[in-house]
C-alpha cells in the first residue's frame, strides 16, 4: 500500500511539472491542467482547447511524455496491484525518484527558472519553426492585453453604413485586419469600405479598447449565443 500512495504521489508530481511546462509555454493555467490530465489518462477530449497543444512543438513533446508515461503508469499499477502480496516492491528507490521529481518541480516553479525556460521556448520556435507553422497566439499575443476576435454587424448596430477608415482612428490600439462579407474576404480595401448589415470585422488589438468601441455589437454577439445553446439544450 505504502508502494501505492508513494506512486501516485509520483504521478501528481509529473501533471504539476507538465502542467507547469505547458503554462510556461503559453497556455492558461486551467487549460494546461485539464490538457495534462486528458493525455496523460489517455481521455482523448478533442476540444478547440487540444488544437493549442498539436500546433505547438513544445507542448506536443510534452503530450508525448504525458500518454507514454500514463500508459506505463497504468501498466505498472496493475501490476503492483495483482503481486502486492508477494513481490519487493522496491519502496526506497520509488521515493528516491519521488523525492527528485518534487526538487524538480520545485526548480520549475522558481520564477527565474520559469523566465528562463519561457526564453528559452520561445528562441526555439524561432529558431526552427517559419512564421506561418506558429499558433496565432504566439505570433500576435505579445501581452496580456493582446486580442484577436471577430464583430458580427448586425441589422440595429450603429456601425451600420459607417466608413471603415473613419472607425478606425490611426491613434487607436485596435487594427482592423480584415472583412468577412458574405463568402468573400476583403483585405486591400478594407480601409475604404462602408459597412454594411452582415459584415464579420476581423480585429486585433487592446482588449479593453476594443470591447469598449464595439460593445453594443459584442453584447449583441453574446446574446445570439446564449440563445442558441439555450435551444440546442432544450
């Protein structure tokens, strides 16, 4: 039993190291954890959140480690499980590898040692990875206050019959990338359009200066979807 507690000590101590990891790298904090359980019990959860871990290098290495080791570690429970009786279960050297891991741990949560590792990553995917290969967020997410998100115009907003290039002031922190009309996307005269019922702006930049510019629209947004889960649930 002591074999037991010691291993699965040892298992809670590999998701906090991978988890930490995957913060480190970039993920929040509640999506590397929940990501680091599903792999390491082989779950399989194939949500928008797993598409963060396969297009990016680092943390695809550290999914691989996490379903290799939760395979054997489920391979080694079962066997402890049915010689528990009978075997040396080698307690000394399990808590010596029990004990490293925790001092490793402990290493990685050492804030130098995370903004080492965050250098670090970072240098590699610049290093061996084109631009174009990197998730979005590591290419626009530069801050905390970086955002990238989508405005739906719809029939009551005031932005209706507007100019794009009036909207948009060049003192703004708020970049308009582009235009989804209907199946077309309008990138080179995006500047020069008047906008219309329908229209899908694409925009990047300060959070808060773009839910306060487009919050009748965003609320609008927020709403719609309500609605439509509230009826896929019913």
């Amino acid at each position: 039993m002591l074999f037991i507690v010691i291993y699965l000590i040892l298992i809670a101590l590999v998701l906090e190291v991978s988890s930490t990891l995957l913060i480190i790298s970039g993920l929040k904090k509640e999506i590397a954890r929940f990501q680091a359980v599903s792999m390491l019990t082989a779950t399989g959860y194939t949500t928008l959140e797993s598409e963060l871990i396969l297009r990016h290098p680092v943390r695809r290495n550290i999914g691989v480690f996490l379903i290799l080791f939760g395979v054997f570690s489920l391979a080694v429970l079962i066997s402890i499980i049915s010689s528990l009786l009978g075997q040396n279960l080698r307690i000394p050297a399990l808590t010596i590898v029990t004990v490293g891991l925790a001092i490793i741990l402990l290493t990685v949560k050492n804030k130098k040692m995370m903004d080492l590792l965050k250098r670090k990553f970072h240098r590699h995917l610049n290093q061996q990875f084109e631009l174009h290969q990197l998730p979005i967020e590591e290419i626009l997410y530069t801050s905390d206050t970086d955002w990238v998100t989508d405005v739906h115009i719809h029939a009551d907003s005031k932005l209706v019959d507007q100019r794009t290039d009036a909207l948009f002031g060049t003192e703004e922190d708020i970049l308009l990338l582009f235009i989804q009309r209907d199946d077309q996307k309008i990138r080179q005269q995006c500047l020069k359009l008047t906008i219309q019922e329908g229209d899908i702006l694409y925009v990047y930049g300060n959070k808060s200066a773009i839910e306060e510019k487009f919050h009748h629209e965003l609320q609008s947004m927020k709403l719609s979807n309500q609605k439509e889960q509230h009826v896929v649930g019913m």
